[in-house]
C-alpha cells in the first residue's frame, strides 16, 4: 500500500481545518483481517485531526461481514439527523454532532471516504 494515500485522500477533502470544522465523529471500518494496517491508519488520520474528532470502530457493533459499510452509512445518515450518537456506541457517553457531519472511512487494504453532512441531499465520497 502507497503510505502516500490516506495523507492525500484527506487533503484533498479539505485537510485537517475542515476535518474539524465539518465533522463530529469519525466512524472507522477494518476488516478484521487487515486489522494491524488499518489500526495505523486509523492513528494517522487521529494524528492529523489531534484528537479533536472522536472515533468509533463500527465493525464492533456491526459484525465482521460484506454489508458492514453500507448500514454504516445508513447509521450514519441517522446519526446525522438526530444529532448524537448513543452512548452504547462510545464507550458509555454521548457523542454529540453539535450540527456536524459524519465521516465514515473505509481502512485496511483499500481506503475510502465517504462524508455525510447536515442538510446534504447525498454524500459525497472520495476514493
């Protein structure tokens, strides 16, 4: 895997300021099987947001299996409209958008983006 790519995909969705500004959690997906890869990358992208954006490893919850992106992405559509995440889903509090978006990343082997927004009529994605 090109090192090069995760650093790239996130600048070219805005870098770190609009990272910030545009979202208020990120949800992560890694395949179990490319669990060492993704878990480094999903440290690169905390790096680059200092911690300010909270993450949550959705496959925890979701399973380990094909469709787990796509009822991400509908959680995520939900998360969005009702402005919080339960705190079942992060470690026993509440993460509050506060009017932000959700960023939804795909890790591992291959790496995806996708970003769900307030008031967006659809998501934009970045591959």
């Amino acid at each position: 895997q090109n090192p090069e790519v995760l650093s790239a995909l996130l600048e070219k969705m805005g870098g770190r300021q609009r990272l910030e500004r545009c979202f208020g959690v990120l949800l992560a997906g890694i395949p179990l099987a490319q669990q060492p890869e993704g878990e480094k990358q999903l440290t690169e992208v905390l790096s680059l947001t200092k911690g300010v954006i909270p993450a949550v490893r959705y496959r925890t919850f979701i399973g380990e299996h094909a469709s787990a992106s796509a009822i991400a992405a509908v959680l995520a559509v939900e998360f969005v409209r009702s402005g919080c995440l339960p705190s079942e889903l992060c470690g026993g509090r509440s993460v509050h958008l506060d009017g932000k978006g959700v960023l939804l990343v795909g890790l591992g082997k291959t790496v995806t983006a996708m970003e769900i927004l307030p008031g967006s009529s659809s998501p934009a994605t970045g591959d």
